[in-house]
C-alpha cells in the first residue's frame, strides 16, 4: 500500500533531521552555558512552542540560522520572509514561562510573541491538523484573559477560545465556558508571562488530537506504546484484526505534518506583516 510506504519513509526522514540538527548543536555548543547568559540580535518576532515537533518545524523554515542550546531552553534565531525571528522551548519542565520570556526580551528584544502549543478539539467543527488562535484563554478555575486575535485568512485557522488543562483532567473535554474551541496545556501560562512581561502575544494551539466521542482507540493505543516492539504489536494486531486502523493512524500523522505545516505558514504570515508594518 502506498500510504503505508509514506508513512514509514516520513517518519523515518523525521527521525533522520532530529538526529542531525541534535548531532549539529553538539558539535556547536558543548559549552552548556546558563540560559540567562543567551544573548544575540534584536529580532522582530519571538516563537515559543511547547515541544521538539513545533521547534523543529519552525526552525528548519528559518535562513541564516544559529541554534544555542541553554541550561533550560533551546534557542534558534534566523529569518523567515526576511524578518528576523526566535524560536525557543524549554527543555526543562520546572522552567518557569515568565523566565523564558525574560531571557529572549534580554537578548533578542521582540516587539511581540507568537506562542505554539499541541492539542485538543473541544468542538468537532474543529479538526485534527487545524490551528485555533485564541481570542481568550481560560484556566481550569474559569478565569479568563483577553487577547487580541485577528484571523490570518489561512486555511485550516480559526480565532476562538483556549481552555487550559490540569493535571489528573481527561485528555479532551467539554468546556466549562462552551466557548472554546481547544485545549491545551501551554497558551494559558504562556499569556499570563507576556502579560507580566508586556509583551504582545499571538497563541495558537495545534489540534492535534479530535474530540474525545471522535478518538480512535486504535491510535490511542499506538501513541501509548513507548517501544518499537510495542508499535510493533499494535500494527501487527492492526494487520490481523482490523486493517482499518492503519488508515486511522495514517490520517492521524498526517494531520501533525499538516498542523506543522500550518503553524510555519502562520509564521511566515505574522513575520510579513511585522515587516510591512516597519
């Protein structure tokens, strides 16, 4: 089958361009140094993301990049559409966001962030592979913040709410203020940061995951597996069983490389506009 070789030549490419961009920072930065002590160019545009994923799918989209690995975060500076951008994340989950963010105001000096994080529908309008930017973000107690959102014209990009998630909360759920129309476990610290720091902020959440009524047991069971003979025995019960979980989980990785995909082209879009607004 076809989309099944793709599927493994992605993953494998993947596999290969995370090997090689951690071999590079290596090479280049045995030193360790503090993330305090990070300094660099003022740029235009700041990107926070919550994960390795969103990291590399930014930083790769860069020119002219230089990557600097911190005692807590990882950092790539570049330009994309002639704009110069950050992007950082924390390798380090005690790394407090505030910190994070006064680290880059202290060495790149951004005019404004755009923060990225992976997560859940709430509405089933709303995709997997989709991107919501938040017009409010709203904490598990139900308090609420105010941001400003302006809808990019993109497709697969909608503007609405972000709720936050807590620990010991199921995975998807519905919405205690039925607006919005994510969840994730990053937009919320990361908004309440920029607010200490004033910094002007864009957060998006990646929807990565549907609804919990729409989740595929077989893909949950596959994201579950930590070994490859785990994965193994999924898809060979898949093959066995019930073939159709193949194209559950191919559809399911292919909305990541779709979010991914969407997130640069967002990127690009809020650099542009930075851009013409100088």
């Amino acid at each position: 089958m076809r989309w099944l070789w793709q599927y493994g030549l992605r993953i494998a490419s993947s596999r290969l361009w995370k090997q090689a961009t951690e071999s590079a920072a290596r090479r280049t930065n045995d030193s360790g140094d503090d993330s305090r002590s990070i300094e660099g160019s003022s740029c235009t545009m700041a990107v926070v993301v919550s994960s390795p994923r969103l990291f590399d799918a930014v930083a790769d989209a860069l020119a002219q990049r230089r990557r600097t690995d911190g005692h807590q975060f990882v950092l790539c500076s570049g330009r994309i559409a002639g704009t110069p951008v950050v992007v950082a994340r924390p390798t380090q989950e005690r790394l407090d966001p505030t910190d994070l963010l006064k680290a880059i105001l202290e060495g790149h000096h951004p005019t404004f962030l755009l923060s990225a994080a992976e997560g859940e529908s709430l509405a089933t309008r709303i995709l997997p592979g989709d991107i919501v930017i938040a017009n409010r973000v709203v904490h598990s107690a139900g308090e609420s913040l105010l941001l400003e959102a302006n809808d990019p014209g993109l497709s697969g990009i909608r503007v609405g709410g972000i709720s936050a998630k807590t620990m010991g909360e199921k995975k998807t759920r519905v919405a205690e203020d039925n607006v919005s129309l994510a969840s994730d476990d990053w937009s919320w610290q990361v908004a309440v940061a920029a607010k200490e720091v004033s910094l002007p902020l864009v957060a998006a959440c990646l929807v990565l995951e549907p609804t919990l009524a729409e989740r595929s047991p077989e893909v949950d069971t596959m994201r579950q597996q930590t070994s490859l003979v785990g994965r193994a025995g999924v898809l060979a019960g898949m093959a066995w069983k019930k073939r159709s979980g193949f194209r559950k989980l191919w559809n399911s990785q292919e909305a990541r490389w779709q979010a991914t995909g969407r997130l640069v082209e967002l990127v690009k879009h809020l650099a542009i506009a930075a851009s013409e607004r100088e």
